[in-house]
C-alpha cells in the first residue's frame, strides 16, 4: 500500500489489542488484514417487507467490491420496518422512530468496531434518511446505494402499485368495484423485491441522495430486481476504497449548495412531502444550516417536469429507461439549476459525473420540456398561517383546486376519522381535522395514506381537505396538508380547532388559517389540557426527546424550545 488508509482500525496496532485482534481473527481477519482499511457494510435485509428482501445478496456484492478494492469488508445489518404493511394500524406509530433506530444502531456499529468506513445499502422509506444520518454522524468516509425500485404489477392491461390497492379499499367500500376485483388487485400489486414503484419516499429520498453526491450516479434509479443494481453495489464497495484514499469525508460532500441539489431535483421529480422531514434531519446530522424557507425559495424557482406516480402515470422504472435520475440532473444542470460544482462519492464534482451522463431518451413523454413543465413551480409547498404558524407542508401536484373554505370536521385519532369516512359522515366540502398524531403525540408521526386513499377511492380527493400534525406517505395525493407545526400535543393551534370553524387551505397564497378570532383562540388555550406523553419503551423515549417536525423532527436537537 502507498499510504496507511486506516483512521480507526491502527488501533489493532498497539500490542495490548491482542485480545481485540484475536476476535477478529475469528470472524477471518488475517495479519495481513490487519494492515488494510476495516470498513462495514451496513445492511438492511430482511423479509418483513418486499424493500429489502433482496438486500442480502447486494450486502455481498458490496463486500466483493470493497475487497478486490483492497478492504477488509465486514457485514452487519440494522432493522427496517415496512410503512406499507403497518399503514392504517397502530404499527405506523413505529415507522419514523425507526428512522432513527437504524441511525443510532449503524452509528453504534461503526464506532464500536473502529470502522474505517462503510457502504449502507437501504430499501425501504426510513432505511434510507437512517442510513445518511448515521453517514453524516460516524465521521469516516461512506457511500450510500439504494436497494431499488419494484416492477409495476400488470392486471388487465393496468399498472399497478401498492396505492393501487389502498385506492382499491374506497373504490370497494364505495361500490364501485366487487370484492373479487379488489382481491384481484391486492394480488398483482407487487410482483417481486423492490421499493414501491412511483415517485414515493423511497424513490424521493433515493433520488434526493444522489443530487446530494452520497450514492453512485444512477443508483436511485436503477430497478431492485437487475444486473444495474448489482453493479451499483460492486462499484460502490470499490469508490469507498477510493475515497479512503483520497481523504473524502461525507462532510465534504454534503455541504448547503448540495442539499440545495437534493431539494431541487425532489421538487422536479414531484417527490414526497417526507423528503422535507429528512432532508431537514439529515442536514441537522451533519451541521448544515436547512430550514423550511430553503424549500420555500426553491420551491419558487424549480418547475415540476416529471409525470410520475402517484399525480402522473409513470413508475421509477419507465424513468429508468429514459436515462434515469442522471439524465434528469443533466437537463437541470444545463439550465442552470443545479450547482455543478459539489463534491461527490465518486470522487469528481456532480457536472463531471454528469458529462459522461445519456441525455433523456428522446420522444420521451415521462419528463416534460423545462419550458413545458407540469406546473411551473414545485408541488412541495410550505404554508403558514394561525392554523401553523411553524409551517406545514402540502403537495399539490395534480390538485387542480387552489382555494378550500369548509368547516372542520375534528378528530383526535386517526381510527375515528376513518371510521367517519367510511360511514359516508364526511360530506363533500369539509375539512378533515386528524390531530395528536405529530411526532410526540402520535406518538411517532403516522403517515395517512389509508384514509387518503380511501378519500381518492371514494371520489372525495378534491373534494375534502384532509389535514393532519402527524405525515402522508409518499404515495397520498389529493387536497392534503401535513407536518402541521407546531403539534397539538403541545398545544399547537391545530390544538383548538372546533367542530365547525371554518377553515381555509390556500396553495396560491401559501395560507392555512382558522376563522376564530385571537381572543376565543386564547380563551380556547386557557381552558386547553395537554393529553399525558406516552412514556413505555421506543415510543415513550421518542416522546419525550424528539422535536417539532419543522425542525426535521429528529431526536438530539437538545437545544429545541418547541
């Protein structure tokens, strides 16, 4: 080797670390592994969801890379939890505190065992801003791969995706569709591994990671179940190597000018809402100063060009065909919207990546002409008003109304309001309150794409606004504001909401407000009682140490006065 690239693994160095080396030994490191960088492979397989069932095998894929690199490649895994399956139960209380677990579980990981590096490989929604949070934490040089998207289900000539089926419940609880075409649907919705399929979180956050320069050009869009995917994981075992050598550290990398990259490329993909909840965490992981008025002002600047999932018709993978994220970046990049100039894993600055980058497949109809877009701003839009004077955000991609004024139909639970919703008690107009549903209060931060969808299914998707302190899924569309702040758990003014007062959602204006006057709203806060704080195990400790959700709702912003 020409120069020691071991930053925490010379410790095996000192004689008195034979114990320490004679584990290692145990687990196939030689002396001559001892001279060479130690770096992890953080995995996230598991067979509790579709996401990350194929993990296991890129992890070793990951691992040869490194290898034939000049690493000593150590696997290790963390958990993930699948958002699709616990949507609509009490398990969805667990799906953002997960985000976290695996932060915390690879940052122990890579501490512990004096890591030189390490590539994290993650599918599911939450694997992925884990993954960059403990990236941005541990200090050493690491990459970041995706696991990939699903293939679209195919049945009667439709594509279909797991919404598909969520859609499905209020179609059938509206009857318009039997019993057996909603079974036939739940079957052919996911047709193998992979994330969920449109331009959801996992997709969002995939793509965002690449514009930030953590992961290898290509890897947000290149499909779970293909030769691109293992390719990915190999390439990227050798860049860590690379950038070992080189002395490239994610602090390096992910500087403000390259979050501003991430949030342009969601904004023109037609990302999640939950790409603001992460990027917001992610930047707070490694120092830099993201607020919500960063999205605000890009938001402003950046048209929406993609006609993908759940507000268009195309999937990741159709995306992928046309030359992926990286033609997309490419086209951003020559008008002017991305800085060319940020660092990346791959060692060369993002406009180098991109030179060698195919330009988007021409007749292409997935991603529309820049002068030509789907809407000429951003579909994330920050609102604030007496209703959320910390913000919320709405995504109003594909919402054709700009104004909603209608009395508010106020519940606590979010089991309430399905049930209300489902009994056809919520009419044509109203604006559906679900509270205590926010990062303490929930607790956990529950994401509502099953009542969501099952307003679309029923036809009410324009037609009532739903909105919530607690997350939508990457996959709700329709007339819907989230990440209310501050909470009403502690004693956010979505907190005093009534049955009845009017309500007003405005896209155009950047406005949500209440029509109750200051001194019934204080009158209101008098008499207000803040529910107990959930205090038993995960939950509990979540509770009590998270923030408010306009500051990315993380876990050790100790400073936090909300």
């Amino acid at each position: 080797m020409k120069k020691d690239l071991r930053i925490k693994s010379k410790v095996f160095d000192d004689p008195k670390r034979a114990p320490n080396r004679a584990m290692l030994r145990a687990v196939g490191v030689t002396d001559e592994g001892f001279k060479k960088p130690m770096v992890g492979i953080a995995s996230t397989w598991s067979e509790v969801t579709p996401c990350n069932i194929h993990i296991d095998d890129l992890a070793k894929s990951a691992k040869e890379g490194a290898e034939a690199a000049g690493a000593v490649p150590l696997i290790f895994n963390t958990i993930t939890v699948s958002d699709g399956i616990s949507m609509g139960t009490s398990g969805m209380r667990y799906s953002l505190p997960s985000r976290d677990v695996i932060a915390d579980s690879i940052e122990t990981v890579v501490g512990a065992e004096n890591l030189d590096g390490y590539v994290a490989i993650g599918g599911c929604d939450k694997n992925i801003p884990g993954c960059l949070i403990s990236i941005a934490r541990s200090d050493v040089p690491a990459i970041f791969v995706y696991g990939g998207t699903i293939a679209p289900g195919f049945r009667n000539g439709e594509k279909l995706d797991i919404v598909s089926v969520f859609e499905g419940v209020g179609k059938y609880n509206n009857g318009d569709i039997s019993g057996e075409e909603l079974h036939g649907i739940e079957c052919h919705a996911c047709p193998g591994a992979g994330s969920c399929g449109g331009m959801y979180t996992a997709n969002t956050m995939a793509s965002a990671v690449e514009a930030l320069g953590m992961s290898l050009p290509g890897s947000s869009s290149n499909p779970a179940e293909s030769k691109y995917k293992t390719e990915d994981c190999r390439k990227a075992g050798q860049a860590l190597y690379h950038l070992l050598e080189k002395g490239i550290y994610p602090k390096d990398i992910m500087t403000k000018k390259a979050f501003e990259n991430a949030i342009t490329v969601v904004m023109a993909l037609g990302g999640s809402t939950n790409a603001v909840l992460h990027l917001l965490a992610i930047a707070h992981s490694v120092g830099v100063d993201v607020t919500l008025d960063d999205f605000d002002r890009l938001q402003k600047k950046v048209p929406h060009i993609a006609d993908l999932k759940p507000s268009g018709k195309y999937v990741m993978q159709d995306l992928h065909r046309i030359g992926g994220v990286p033609a997309v970046m490419k086209l951003l990049l020559k008008a002017g919207y991305l800085h060319g100039d940020c660092l990346t894993v791959t060692g060369k600055t993002i406009a180098e990546n991109l030179a060698d980058a195919p330009d988007l497949e021409e007749g292409q109809e997935i991603i529309l002409p820049l002068d030509k877009p789907y809407r000429a701003t951003g579909p994330l839009v920050i609102l604030k008003g007496n209703l959320a004077p910390s913000g919320a955000v709405a995504k109003v991609s594909g919402v054709k109304v700009k104004r909603h004024t209608g009395p508010a139909r106020v519940f606590d639970t979010e089991d309430e309001a399905t049930e209300a919703v489902m009994n056809n008690d919520i009419k044509e107009g109203d604006v559906l309150v679900i509270r205590y549903e926010g990062p303490k209060g929930g607790p956990g931060m529950p994401e509502m794409l099953s009542i969501s969808a099952i307003l679309v299914g029923k036809g009410l998707g324009e037609k009532v606004a739903l909105l919530t302190d607690g997350r939508f899924s990457g996959g709700t569309h329709g007339l819907v504001v989230g990440h209310i702040a501050p909470e009403a758990q502690v004693g956010g003014p979505i907190a005093l909401v009534k049955e009845g007062d009017l309500v007003t959602i405005d896209s155009e204006r950047q406005e949500i407000f209440m029509d109750v006057p200051d001194n019934e709203l204080a009158k209101r806060r008098r008499e207000w009682v803040a529910p107990p704080l959930y205090s038993k195990g995960i939950l509990g400790k979540y509770a009590h140490n998270v923030s408010c959700s306009s500051k990315g709702a993380v876990t050790d912003n100790f400073n936090d006065e909300e």
